[in-house]
C-alpha cells in the first residue's frame, strides 16, 4: 500500500512538471505603445553600404538591372558609397623635391570606377537617398613600394594635398555633376586601425593626426564653395577603439561634425544576451558628455554594421550570411542600436561584387553581401539571401522622419519597437524573438494612425518566411484592424514578426 502511494505522489510529481513545461513553451507579453516610450521623434532611417564596384567586368552580363530591383525592395534611406583616389589621380609629379606646394597631379573621371560610381548616385538622386561618400585609405597605404604620393607621416589623411584631392573629387560630384543627395564625406574608412603596424612609412594614425585631416578637408571644402558638406565624425571601428577618436572629435571639432559614425562588428553572444545595447549606450553616452548636442541637432550613425560570428579572418568572409539566423540577430542588432541611442544604421553590405580581398594566394571576393552578381559565383550565392528579406523588412517600416517607440521589460531575447510616420498615416510594429520559447503577444499603439483598416503581417524564419515569384518577401496573412485595437498574435522561437499597416 505504502508502495502505492508513493508511485501515486512521484506519478503526480511528473504530471505538474509536465503541465509547468507545457505551460512555459509559450510565454506571453503585452506589448502597449505610448508617448512615454518614444525613443526617437525623428528617426534617420537604414541602409546598405552600396560602394563603388571594383571591377564591374567580374559581374555577372546584365546584372546591373537585378541590382536596381533589389534596391528599388530594399527602399534603403541611407547609402555609403567609397571609393579610392588612386582610382582617378594620374600623372602624379613631386618632381623629386619637398615642396608640397611644387606637386602636381591631374584627374581621370571617365574610367570605369567613375561610371559605376555615378550609376549609384544616380540612382540615390532620383530616389531622394542621403548619401554618404567618402575615400577608403590613403593612396599606398598598406605598401610602401607602391605609396607613389610619398603621403607625409606615412599612412594619415593629414597632408595636404590628400585634402586637395578629396576637395577636388566632391567638386566634380557635387558642382559639376550635380549630386545633392551627397551629405556627408568619409574622411577615410576606420582611421584607427590603418597603419597599426609601426612602420616609420606606415605610422600609426593617431587621432591627433586624423582631427587635423579633418579640419584640412573641411577648409578645402569651405575654400570651393561646399559649407554644407559635413564630413563623418569617426569611421572607427569596434566599440572600444572608437571612444577615444569621438570623444577627442567632440572636444576638437565639434563645429565641424553632425554626424558621430562608427563601425560595428559584434559575435552572436552579445546579441543574444543583450550586453550589446548596454556597450553602445555607453559609447554613446561618452560621446554626448563631450557634444551636449548629440541626440539634438547631432546624431550618431553605424556606417558599417554586421556580424563576426562566422567570419573568416584569412579571406574576410562571413560563412553564416547564409543562415537565417544571421538575418535574425542582425534584426535584433537593429533594435538594440535604435534602443542605445543610434539614429541611422548602415548594413554591411549589398552585393558580394563590389568588394575584393588581395592575398599571396589570389584575389576573392568579400562574402558579405545581400546577394552576389558575381559571374563566378555558385548560384546558391547569387539568390537574395535570408538577411536580405529581413533586412527589406525592417528598412521598409523604419522610415525617416519616423516616430520610434520602444518597450521595457520584456522576455529574456525579446526585443520590440513600434512605429508611426510623421503625418500619422502609417505605422508598424517590429518583434524580435530571438528566444527558443513562443511567445503570444498583445499588441496596441496609442498613437493615432490613419489607415485603411488592414494589417500585413510577417513572419521571418526559416520555416514561416514567404516569398513571391519575383523571390521578394510577401506577407504571411492579412487582417483587418488597426493597432489601435489590441491584437493579439503569436511568433514562434527565433522569428522576427513585423506588422505593417501598408504592404511591403
């Protein structure tokens, strides 16, 4: 009997962990938007890096129209476009003295590197796209045999005829070409790390050296008529590194900078905990001690955002852009920033063409695109990969000028935002749940939005994401409502939900 009993207590025992597990498979969450929780009143938008091709002979023949219609989906508010000098300085002549003054040079700005250039800004003109263009290094900078600019101090932006240079090139873009939808200028790419290796020809750039390139740049563009032309304060790279360089720049030249841009590049593990937002608002936060008016007239952009986890180290690919967990994290990645302060976000990058990576062993391309029109390319790589429709997802309901709204207190790997535009005329709501548990949710926005009464509804995973027959994202369900009204829908683990009160 007493043996009975006791399989009757352990067989209980088991039937209320069973019902606890059960219960814990989905957890629930009332997500309620209201004025208390704007995070930003004018939201700067996203957008790819979509640079100045290397070698437009290496794309696939007739590609060039794939990639306007990915562009034309991908509706980016943003674009960094750079390029190099060397691709259209010629003639250069120091005439073996150094008087910099006695150097002379000229311009080739009908090559390939130009055309491609211009079809990009072409195309960001006519779709009303903020730009940022800029220079990747110094001419020569990684070899010395081949610095034939014999740049003072080695690898650095400040001698002056490298601001001759670049003042040069923004007048032909801007002046003669007419391209107005260039805003900033990147005065080169991730000055805190080239020429790190020592070397008397490629010393290292210290901020010191970068501020006075900046302010050499921002007089030659003063002396050509270009005073709106702000210029990237930054375009450092990693969380740490970068602190210095903007705390240095606010201190310096905060009269010349409206924009604090950065690189980052983080491993799955810190977005997947969430130490990721905390490590960014203190960048953030230590930038704004030295520049009150950042987060007012001033804001902080990421120009180049990804993920190392999966990246190769010897060829500068990532081997998990394949994955829909890339497209997941780099979802949650965008949240996380927008929460820490981040007004603009830059992904890296569009299209594996555009990029090359020079070793001993040979030249291969950069594996980091949305897709690749690369000729050479397996076709499994030239389809738009799954980080390309969650990215299409998020830049199409994050718009500029937008309201954004965030929500505390959520499940461990459940991040949300919530949207309206500026004449209150649409408006979404962006669920990351980057958890292994379904969640049920209850959704309602305060803010006032006129709509036609219907919601399109997204679910991006591997299981649920669904694609027209052009290969773009279509919605999973229409329902009628507004968000307004509660409603209540369900997402499974690791999925993103995006409601959108217009389809995408």
């Amino acid at each position: 009997m007493k043996t009975k009993i006791i399989a009757i207590i352990l067989l209980l025992v088991l039937l209320c962990t069973l019902i606890a597990a059960c219960k814990q498979d989905e957890v629930h969450v009332s997500l309620r938007f209201g004025s208390g929780d704007v995070i930003s009143q004018s939201f700067d938008g996203l957008g790819v890096e979509w640079g100045t091709y290397e070698d437009t002979n290496k794309m696939v023949k007739g590609s060039w129209s794939r990639v306007l219609a990915a562009v034309d989906k991908l509706n980016p508010a943003l674009v960094r476009c750079m390029t190099n000098l060397d691709w259209f300085v010629t003639d250069f002549n120091n005439y073996d003295n150094t008087d910099l003054d006695d150097d002379t040079w000229s311009y080739n700005f009908n090559n390939k590197q130009m055309v491609n250039a211009t079809d990009v800004l072409d195309y960001c003109q006519a779709h009303g796209i903020k730009v940022a263009f800029g220079v990747w290094n110094v001419i020569g900078n990684a070899d010395p045999e081949k610095d034939i600019f014999g740049m003072i101090e080695g690898d650095v932006t400040a001698d002056p005829r490298w601001a001759k240079m670049c003042a040069d090139l923004m007048e032909y873009l801007i002046k003669i070409k007419g391209y107005s939808c260039i805003q900033w200028f990147v005065n080169t790419n991730e000055p805190n790390v080239y020429g790190s290796k020592g070397t008397s020809k490629n010393a290292y750039n210290t901020t010191e050296k970068w501020i006075q390139g900046v302010k050499n740049v921002k007089a030659a563009f003063d002396a050509i008529g270009l005073t709106d032309l702000s210029i990237v304060g930054g375009d450092t790279t990693t969380l740490i590194t970068s602190k210095p360089y903007l705390t240095k720049a606010a201190d310096a030249i905060s009269d010349i900078l409206d924009n604090y841009g950065v690189h980052l590049y983080v491993n799955n593990s810190q977005i997947d905990s969430g130490a990721y937002e905390e490590s960014v608002f203190e960048l953030y936060s230590a930038v704004q001690d030295h520049d009150q008016a950042l987060g007012t007239s001033k804001h902080m952009y990421i120009w180049e955002a990804g993920l190392l986890s999966g990246k190769k180290q010897d060829t500068d690919c990532n081997e998990l852009i394949m994955t829909y967990g890339y497209g997941l994290r780099m979802a949650d990645y965008t949240i996380q920033s927008i929460n820490a302060g981040i007004n603009g976000i830059v992904y890296w990058d569009l299209d594996d063409a555009m990029h090359f990576m020079y070793t001993e062993n040979g030249t291969n391309a950069k594996e980091w695109g949305m897709f690749s029109t690369l000729a050479t390319a397996e076709i499994g790589k030239q389809e738009y990969r799954p980080w390309y429709h969650s990215s299409v997802l998020l830049t199409n309901v994050l718009r500029p000028g937008n309201t954004i709204y965030g929500a505390m207190h959520l499940p461990e790997g459940v991040r949300a935002l919530a949207t309206v535009n500026s004449d209150r005329t649409q408006g979404g709501v962006v669920v990351v749940n980057n958890s292994k548990t379904k969640i049920s949710q209850d959704l309602i926005l305060d803010e006032k939005i006129e709509t036609d009464g219907k919601l399109y509804v997204y679910l991006y995973s591997e299981k649920t994401l669904q694609l027209d027959e052009n290969g773009f994202v279509t919605p999973n369900y229409v329902l009628e409502g507004t968000l307004n009204e509660k409603v209540t829908m369900e997402i499974p683990a690791n999925t993103m939900m995006v409601v959108s009160t217009e389809r995408i």
